[in-house]
C-alpha cells in the first residue's frame, strides 16, 4: 500500500536546508526534509508538523504547493520496500533562527548549490524550487 508522505524545501534567503539521514531509506545521505502523513492530518498540517519535528523550527511560511512524485524504495527502516506518494511543499524561513536536528538525522545544513553527489531525488525537487 503506498504511503502518503510530505517532502519540505526549505529556503532562507538563497539557501536551503537539509538533513543528513540516520535512517533508512537515504542512511548517511543528504535529503529534503519530510515524512509521513498521518490519519486524518491534513497536508498543511503534516507540513507544519514535520518541519516543527525535523528541524525545531518555529517560524516560517508554507509558499507554494511545488509537485507531487512517487518513491521506491527496496529498503526502509522497516526492513521492506516502501512506495511513497509525496506531495513537496516550499517553505520559507525567516534567516537568524536556530536549527535543531530530531532523532533520524545526524546533521542539519544550509548549502547554496545542488551537488551532483546527492540523490537524485533531493536534486530534482531542489531544482523545481529553483535552485542549481
């Protein structure tokens, strides 16, 4: 059964945020913030939530509905293949604001430019939200 999910682009001023996974699927790697949808939460709230949790945020303003994609996945931090359907969301940030990692990540990082090194993925919906 595919899984609805929320992905969040980040952005204060020219960069973006990202959080390096502890978890599968993405372990070590660099990825966009975002998870899962609860039952009866609406897309809007499941923003709200996942950016609250992941990043310790506090301020910020959803922007804009970016693209909805789906994701495979033959490993999960569940041990079996996942497919997600994720609904991104652009999110912006006021600048000066602390930022906190939750337990799934080890690290949270502004960058400027996309680097041909991360998942494709992360590349395509930074892309869409402008960046290079």
């Amino acid at each position: 059964m595919p899984i609805p999910c929320v992905d969040v682009v980040l952005v204060s001023g020219e960069k973006f945020l990202l959080c390096k996974r502890k978890n599968k699927p993405g372990i070590g790697k660099w990825c966009i913030p975002g998870g899962r949808v609860l039952r009866g939460e609406t897309l809007r709230r499941a923003v709200i939530r996942k950016v609250e949790e992941e990043t310790g945020l506090k301020k910020f303003k959803i922007s804009k509905f970016i693209t909805t994609r789906e994701f495979f996945s033959s490993s999960s931090s569940f041990g079996v293949p996942t497919h997600s359907i994720n609904s991104v969301f652009l999110v912006l940030v006021p600048p000066g604001q602390t930022i906190q990692p939750d337990l799934q990540s080890s690290k949270l990082q502004w960058f400027s430019r996309i680097d041909k090194k991360w998942l494709k993925y992360a590349q395509d919906m930074l892309k869409l939200a402008g960046f290079e």
